[in-house]
C-alpha cells in the first residue's frame, strides 16, 4: 500500500464540538489508506486534533492516530457529562441537539456579554487543558514529529498569527490556539500573549506551502460558508459574525493561492501549482445550531464523526484521481 499511496496535507478548523465532523474525516482517511498525510495545519480545537494525531502516529501509525483521536473525543465527552452545560435527559427525549433551552447556556450568553472571563472564571479553567497534556507528549514530538505539525495563535497585541511549527509546539501554544478571549483568559507563550488562532488563520495554509510539503492540501472545513437564514436573535448574530471572520481569513489565503496558480499558468513559469481540497457538511453543520458546538454527549459526537466519515468517503469516491493532478475546490472562482 505505501508505494501506491498519495501525499496530502490537511488544514483543520477548529469549530467547538463541531470539530468532530473532522475526526470523521480523518478517521475515514487513514481507514481507507491510499493518503498518505504529510502534514497538519490545525487552529483552536483542530490544533487539538492535530497534536493528538501527530502523538498517534508517534506512538503507533495510521491506527495509533485512529485510536488516539477517539480517545480524545471520549474523553471530552466524559468531562463535558460533569459539567453543568450538558444535555438532560428531556432534551435527549425531545430530540435537541442544541442547548438553546439550557439554563446554563443563557445564563453563559449572558454572563459573556457583561464581564470577561478575569470576572467569571477567575481559576481559568479549561478542562481540555488537562486532557491534551494527558494525551500528548510534547517533549517527544518536539524531538521526532512523524510529520509536519503546525499551529496557529494570533498575538493578543499585534492581531498577527503566530506560527508553532513541531519543534517548539507546546501545551500552552495549542491552548493559546483555542482560546476564545470572551471564555478564557490570554494564554502566554514565552512571555508573549495569544488569543484564538482563527482571527488570523483558520486554519493558516501558509507554512504547508512554505516548508516544502506536498502540493495538495485538503481542507476540512467546519464553519459555513453560508446559511440559509441571516440570524435575528443576538447570540446566534453574534455567532455567525465570528464564523464569517473566521472564513475570511480561510478565503483570503485561497484566494491569494488561486491568484499564484494563474500566475503560474499564464506566465508558464517551471513551479508546481497548489492543489486545494476542501471536505465540508455546510447544510447539515449549520443547521445544527449555536449552542450545539457546546454539546458534548457522546451520541451527537459519534453522529458528528459518522457525517465526516461519509463526507471523507464520498470526497475520495469523487476526487482521489485528482490528488497530484489538479484542484478539486474551484479555485478560478476563488480568483474571480
């Protein structure tokens, strides 16, 4: 199989909970075998993904990466279940998948919006925290990544993203990649302050390009482009404005990507083009809800992976052929 397989790398989304469609997706991926993935660009709870996986493969190839991330998502299922923003029993009943009707989740929306997280969450707990140091060695992948790993922060100061590659990753740089600053306090890094990774790259597609990497990159897209209904009550307005940020980062560097491959072509220079993928559920993922990136209960996180393993197996049915040969997102229109 490895002298028939093809490179890629991955960009990975962050998206709350949501991010386990990507699980799926890369579960289905290394299941089926013929990728071989060179590198990971992750940002917030994809860069979760990507540390675990990378400690993964480490520890045990394409299924120590397979086993790593169900156990990542296990475990953040169990911690979720002993927290009071969690799913009850009527709502499981009724069918949510939400927890719009949550006392916690409004008395959350509220409290956000009135003080910052160095008033509400004084002790800046964040139970992922603990599970990524549980999970990742980083002592070991700083020595030997099996693969190129890249993280995204954005300085807390500049606006500008902060590029941690494998040999200086940290437990504190993939927290400072997820670290929403209306939830949790600026995480430092080397005296430096960071916030969420997606306001400047999401995820950041640059370092798989510059450092030599395969020139097929497949995007696993949590946020949607677009939805069927503009929002009209103020948490999901204000949810789908950072979504729409988030995107524009991601647009931006296709674009830019799109623009060089013209480039490429027109002039008929003697360089390699960049193939872009994307992977993607925006109709399902979106009408999913809000509050529905907060819901950890295993079941909706196994209908979360189970969405990715089909999407995955109906992007490899339609676009393998394509790896090494040409783009299967439409990139003349990102140009446009």
């Amino acid at each position: 199989m490895a002298n028939t397989q093809k490179s890629i790398s991955l960009g990975l989304q962050g998206g709350g909970v949501h991010a386990a469609f990507g699980w799926g997706v890369i579960d289905q991926l290394l299941a089926d075998g013929r990728l071989r993935i060179d590198a990971l660009s992750g940002t917030s709870s994809g860069a979760m993904m990507a540390v675990v996986m990378a400690q993964g493969m480490k520890d045990g190839g394409a299924e120590g990466a397979r086993e790593a991330l169900k156990s990542f998502w296990k475990k953040v299922s169990v911690v979720s279940a002993m927290l009071p923003l969690r799913m009850k029993v009527v709502d499981k009943f009724l069918g949510h998948v939400g927890l719009d009707l949550s006392p916690t989740t409004m008395a959350l929306d509220v409290i956000t919006r009135i003080f910052s997280p160095y008033q509400f969450n004084l002790f800046d707990i964040n139970p992922l925290r603990g599970i990524v140091e549980e999970l990742v060695d980083f002592d070991a992948l700083n020595k030997t990544s099996p693969l190129g790993l890249y993280i995204n922060a954005t300085h807390a100061r500049t606006g500008r993203g902060k590029i941690f590659d494998a040999k200086d990753v940290s437990l504190d740089a993939v927290m400072a990649s997820a670290c929403l600053p209306y939830m949790f306090k600026t995480v430092e890094v080397d005296g430096e302050p960071y916030w969420e990774g997606s306001f400047s790259g999401c995820p950041a597609l640059a370092p798989l390009i510059n450092n030599g990497h395969c020139p097929d990159i497949l995007v696993v897209q949590i946020h949607p482009t677009n939805v069927e209904e503009v929002p009209t009550h103020a948490a999901d307005i204000l949810d789908r404005a950072t979504e729409m940020s988030f995107n524009s980062m991601l647009h931006m560097e296709l674009k830019s990507i799109a623009l060089y491959n013209q480039m490429i072509r027109l002039a008929k220079l003697d360089q390699k083009e960049i193939f872009i993928h994307r992977i993607e559920s925006e109709d399902m993922l979106a009408s999913l809800g809000r509050s529905s990136k907060m819901n950890a209960d295993w079941d909706f996180l196994v209908y979360l992976h189970d969405l990715g393993v089909q999407a995955a197996t109906d992007w490899l049915e339609q676009n393998f052929d394509l790896i090494g040969k040409s783009s299967s997102y439409d990139m003349d229109a990102m140009a446009a």
